[in-house]
C-alpha cells in the first residue's frame, strides 16, 4: 500500500484516488466498489438486504482482505468507525490521509447522486452533526487533513503527493 484515504462521504475520496493513480502511476483501489464487485450488489442493495450491521461486517472482511494491496486505497466514509478497522488502516504503515469537506459543500456533493443510504437522506444539518460525531475516530486515523472545499482535485491531489 502507498497511501490511504478517508474521510466524510462526499469528501472526494474516490475522485482524489483516480487523479493520485495517474500521478503516481499506482493502482487504485476503492473499498466499495470492491464490496460490490464481491457481493454483486451495490451499496443500496446491501444495506437494503442485511441493514449496516450487515454492510459493516462485510466492509470489514473486505477492508482486511485488501490492506495487502500495493497502491491507493479509497476507504469508505464509515471505515475508520470500527477499532479493528481502525487498526488494519493504522498497521499498514502508509500515511492515511483525511479528505475534508465543510457540510454545504458536502450536502451539494451528494445530491448529485443517490448512492448513500446513509447520507442521501440527511440536511446540512443532519450532515454537520454526523460530521462531528465521526470526527474523533478520522481524527484517531489520519496523519494530514486536507480541506477540499476550494481546490480543483488537480491541486488536492499536489498536496497529498508533497506528503508522500
Ligand atoms: C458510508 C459511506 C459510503 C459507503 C456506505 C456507508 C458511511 O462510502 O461505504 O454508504 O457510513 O459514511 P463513501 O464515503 O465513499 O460515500
């Protein structure tokens, strides 16, 4: 592994992945769309069938499978939220870097698609509060945050490159 990214959904994970791949000619790897290349199904269907128990169990078993994997891992939004999750990220030993994003600007982001069973639903408040409530276990993760709010994916992907 050469680096990993968490943070909120809509934070820019996985299109900050795909940029850090080409600059960095590494392979990318994004944990939900590993989960539903696995469980031939997407986010939705999952929570729809087995609830986030469920969803959280298998992101788990996939997180542990892939923490092998040379390149750049897109994280999910609730991944660092389980201690053992939070473990494997922490013993890859490759910088883990917090995309952040303020709640307005994240609201935006995920009305522009309905793929979040867990943020879809939610207000600028509803995703300020849960913001604050998952910082301490982003904050328990990550070595460098980055504020995304402002900056074009090109230039916030210079910035984590500074850090490698
Ligand atoms: C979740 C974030 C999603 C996905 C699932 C749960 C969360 O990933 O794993 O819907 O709890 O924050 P993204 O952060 O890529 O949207």
């Amino acid at each position: 592994m050469k680096l990993i990214l968490i943070g909120f959904m809509g934070s820019g994970k996985t299109t900050i992945s795909q940029f850090l791949g080409q600059q960095l000619a590494e392979p990318v790897l994004d944990l939900d769309r590993e989960i539903e290349r696995q469980q031939q199904q997407t986010i939705p269907q999952i929570f729809a069938q087995s609830g986030e128990k469920g969803f959280r169990q298998i992101e788990h078993d996939v997180l542990q499978q892939s923490i092998g994997f040379s390149g750049i891992l897109a994280t999910g939004g609730g991944t660092p939220l389980r201690a053992d999750n939070l473990q494997l990220l922490r013993q890859a030993g490759v910088p883990v870097i917090l995309l952040v994003a303020s709640p307005a600007e994240t609201y935006r982001r995920l009305q522009q698609q309905d793929n979040r069973p867990l943020g879809n639903k939610l207000d600028v408040a509803g995703i300020r509060q849960l913001q604050r409530d998952r910082q301490p276990f982003y904050d328990r993760c990550a070595d460098v945050s980055i504020m995304t709010d402002d900056r074009t994916p090109a230039e916030i992907t210079q910035e984590i490159i500074k850090y490698l």
